[in-house]
C-alpha cells in the first residue's frame, strides 16, 4: 500500500505529540540536570563495526556526558585467553580488546575524542552479601578501572536494565526482556547456538567471587533466554559482546527514531 503525503503529516504530528506528552509527564530526578536532549531508552548511531553502524541504547546521562551500551552483540569473543586460572576485568583480555582492537577499529578520529574515560564503583545497594552477616566482600564484582569501552557490571545492569521493582534485585527465577540480545549479522557468522533461538548470550565484566571452590574462573553472563548465568572464561562461541561507553553528547550525534520507523511501517503494512 503506497503511503499519501497526508498520511505521512499526520504520522508526523503523530509522533511530535507523543513526544510531548511523554516529556509533560517526566519526574524530576537526577537525570533532569543533564543538558543531553535524549531520554533513557532512546537510541543513537555512532560509529561502525565490520561494515555495520553501531546501534546504542541510552542508560543514562550526567551533565553534557550519556551512557551507551551497544543494542545489539557485535562480536563473539571469549572474555579471557591467558593462562591463568582466575581473572578480574582488569587483567582480562576482553578489557585489552575493547579499549585496543576494538576501539580503534569502531571508531573514526573525531567520534574518539568524544569517548571520555570512566570508572565506576557500582552500585551497592543491587549488590548480595557473600555472607549474611557481613557487608563485604560481595559477590558481584565492580570493574573499578578506568576505560573507554567496558562491559557492564551485575550492578549496573540492575540499575539500567531490570526492573524489578518487587524485590529491588535481580531475581533469578525470572526471565527479562529487557535483557534479551541479538548478534549482528558479522556476530552470527561466528556464534554457535546451541538451540534454534534467534537471541545471543553476553558477557558481563565480573567473575564470580573466589569462596575457594573455583567458582571464580566463572564469569557471569546473560543467556539467550534474560537469565543471569556464568560462562567459563574461555568460551568463544556461545557469548557475544555488548561494549558500553560514556560519550561526550554533541548536536549532530544521529538519533535513530525507532519510534518513528515502527509507526511507518504499520502505516504501510
């Protein structure tokens, strides 16, 4: 069905309605000091990985900076390949691929100098003690280093993308949508799926801790199905690779309106 010039006009008021209306009914909060115009959720375009943009969700944002992570897997790589037994993000090949290979490949010159360092120390309160009657050592590890591109933490995927607003945490006995992942097509040259699913699992940056039963040469993952699991560190082919980043906003960063794209094509459909 071919789309009239009137249809498209309405679908455009359409859309600048809905915009403000879901601005008029925003809570205040941290987020309101930023000056990013974009929206928690929201996604942008910024740089390219073996010939395909890079797709990003917004987690959030402080002052002129916003915290991305990669919508869809863009690579399948194991987290380490060193000899050692037991690895912490720091000393993890991953880190070094991301903020080498990885980073110098996705990005060209100018969209580098808006990539900022970070650290981050997680967030505590999504955090499970090891033991009941102590506050530390915790079980989900932090990154605590400071990168460019990095994985997330078990932290701070609960604070972005759980809501689980029950029992404050993350519940194993639940699966989330919103923690469901899908490779790129470069990705699924090189993912092995184990079952007929079109989802992909994902690193995080943690291992679990070390309570001396090797329980800590198991780094924790999201399955293809939104369940929190851990993955031996080795694995390359089950677990692709979600890179998030802080990024400097600038005006002519491209916002890709997925809103917009889905009303058009149920207006053709």
């Amino acid at each position: 069905m071919k789309i009239t010039l009137k249809k498209c006009l309405a679908a455009l008021g359409m859309v600048g309605l809905c915009v403000w209306l879901i601005g008029c009914g925003k809570s205040e909060g941290p987020v309101a000091e930023s000056t990013v115009p974009l929206e928690r959720g929201e996604h942008i375009m910024y740089g390219s990985y073996q010939g395909e943009a890079i797709e990003w969700r917004v987690l959030d944002k402080k002052g002129d900076k916003v915290l991305l992570l990669s919508e869809y897997g863009l690579d399948i790589q194991p987290f380490d390949t060193s000899d050692v037994s037991r690895v912490l993000w720091k000393d993890s090949t991953m880190r070094k691929w991301l903020n080498n290979d990885f980073y110098d490949n996705a990005f060209s010159e100018n969209e580098k100098k808006n990539i900022v360092l970070s650290y981050s120390k997680g967030f505590k309160k999504n955090n499970e003690s090891v033991y009941v009657d102590l506050p530390e050592p915790y079980w989900h590890l932090e990154r605590e280093t400071e990168d460019k591109i990095f994985l997330l933490s078990y932290t701070e995927l609960c604070e972005y993308l759980v809501k689980n607003t029950e029992v404050g945490y993350y519940d194993p006995d639940r699966t989330y949508n919103e923690l469901l992942c899908y490779p790129t097509e470069y990705a699924k040259k090189y993912l092995k799926q184990v079952f007929e699913i079109d989802t992909c699992g994902w690193w995080l940056c943690n291992p679990e801790y070390d309570t001396g039963d090797g329980a800590a040469m198991q780094i924790e993952m999201i399955s293809a199905y939104g369940q929190l699991e851990v993955e031996d560190k080795e694995n390359g082919k089950n677990n692709a690779v979600r890179p998030a980043m802080w990024v400097t906003w600038q005006s002519d960063m491209q916002v890709y309106e997925r809103f917009t794209w889905l009303l058009c094509e149920i207006i053709l459909s």
